[in-house]
C-alpha cells in the first residue's frame, strides 16, 4: 500500500506561489537551446546537449548594451547560459522546482481523487434514496472553467 502525499500547508502554498509570481522572474515562455556535440572521435556520445535557456527578453547586460548604444538586441542576447545571467527570482524558482512540481502534482491527484469519490457516493445515495444532490453533482462534475468557484459555491443556495 502507497502511503499518500501530506497536504501542502497554507505556507507552503504561499511560498510556491512567491517564487512563481514574482516580479523579479526573468519572463517567459523559456526554452532550452541544443547544439549536437561535435566530437569526431568516435567513442562521443553526447549527442545533444544543453547550452543555455532562452527567453523573449535580452539578459540584463544584452539590454544594457542596447540601450546605451540604440542597438537592437541580437538573437545570442536572448541567451542565457551564464549564472549571472538569470535573477535571484529565477534560481528560487529552478531550485525549488523539484521540490514544489511533485508537491504540486501530488496535490492535484488527491483533489481529482476526492472528486471522483464524491461523485461515486452522490450517485450511490441517489440509487438509495432516490433523492439526489443534482445541484452537487453538477457542481462535481463540471470541469475547471464550468461552475461557481470559491465561496459562492461553497454557499448553499437560499
């Protein structure tokens, strides 16, 4: 038997979301950039490997550069392969990815888990019954852009 994941505490949530809000965060979408390693020797087999990150903003220098010089930015200063490179803002989010990402998934497998046994017990006291919580079960099953959220929901109705 798995044990199951701890919840996230209300602190936890918020630190996660610090670190992916922040207004310090180097904007995205990034990507990484590839090159083929171009060893000739036969017993390489690096194949291909990363070279840097690349964002739709210049690195601080690549803008500084500009702005001092009216140049425009070139495609290597969207580049970013140094530690310098990136914020402070940046290296919290990348260090604590692999921590807050499995937390984060965990958390969300639960929550479908606790939806889906909800569910299955609406409909179980529906056939009992032959009374049904149709305004729940809607509720429950709509999908994350369908229903109410947040209190409103959590509200009975008058």
């Amino acid at each position: 038997m798995t044990s199951q994941p701890t919840p996230l505490t209300e602190q936890q949530l918020n630190d996660i979301e610090a670190r992916a809000t922040s207004e310090h965060l180097t904007p995205g979408p990034w990507t990484l950039d590839r090159e083929s390693c171009d060893c000739s020797d036969g017993y390489c087999h690096h194949g291909a490997y990363v070279t840097g990150v690349v964002t739709p903003v210049p690195t601080e220098i690549a803008a500084e550069r500009c702005k001092r010089t009216g140049e425009q930015p070139r495609d290597y200063d969207f580049h970013r392969s140094e530690i310098g490179d990136f914020t402070d803002a940046d290296w919290e989010l990348m260090v604590h990815a692999r921590e807050d990402v499995p937390a984060l998934l965990a958390a969300v497998r639960r929550l479908q888990q606790q939806r889906k046994y909800l569910i299955a017990q609406l409909a179980k006291r529906d056939a009992e019954t032959g009374r049904g919580d149709q305004a729940l079960r809607e509720f429950l099953a709509a999908g994350p852009d369908e229903g109410e959220t947040g209190e409103a929901a959590a509200a009975p109705a008058p």
